[in-house]
C-alpha cells in the first residue's frame, strides 16, 4: 500500500529495501547458513509456524546464489 512504501522509503535511510511480488520466508545469515519457513504464515496460527535451520554448505551456497541473481532483478523501493 501507499503507507507501507513511504515507511519502507524512510527505512531504506538506513538498509536497502527492494519490492518483489513473490512470496517466500527465509534468512541467510553470515553468507552460509539458512533459515527458511515451510508454511505460508498466512494460513497458520503464529504458534504452529514451522521453520527450517539449514548449516548445510551446498544447500545454502545455491540458495544464496538463487537469491543475488533474484535481488538484482528487483525493483529498489525508490522506484515504487
């Protein structure tokens, strides 16, 4: 909405931000390990999400990849 993307603008003083319309829940931390959520938090209670802690260097290596190759393709939120 209109309000989300001028409190992202203010955000991205400070990180950059970047507008997708897929959905997907993870984290790469420290460029190899991987936290990824298995079920849409929209169709289950907060307390019954279930995630994944991946240490595996393959696994996150690729995914880490998937996901610099995705982000170039994103639009930065200044463009919104």
């Amino acid at each position: 909405t209109k309000d989300i993307v001028k409190h992202l603008k203010e955000l991205s003083k400070i990180a950059e931000i970047r507008h997708t319309d897929y959905k997907s829940r993870f984290c790469i931390a420290d460029d190899d390990k991987v936290l990824f959520m298995l079920i849409d938090d929209k169709d289950v209670h907060e307390g019954y999400d279930v995630g994944v802690w991946a240490d595996t260097k393959l696994f996150n290596a690729t995914l880490k990849a998937l996901f610099e190759t995705s982000w170039e393709k994103m639009k930065p939120i200044s463009k919104l």
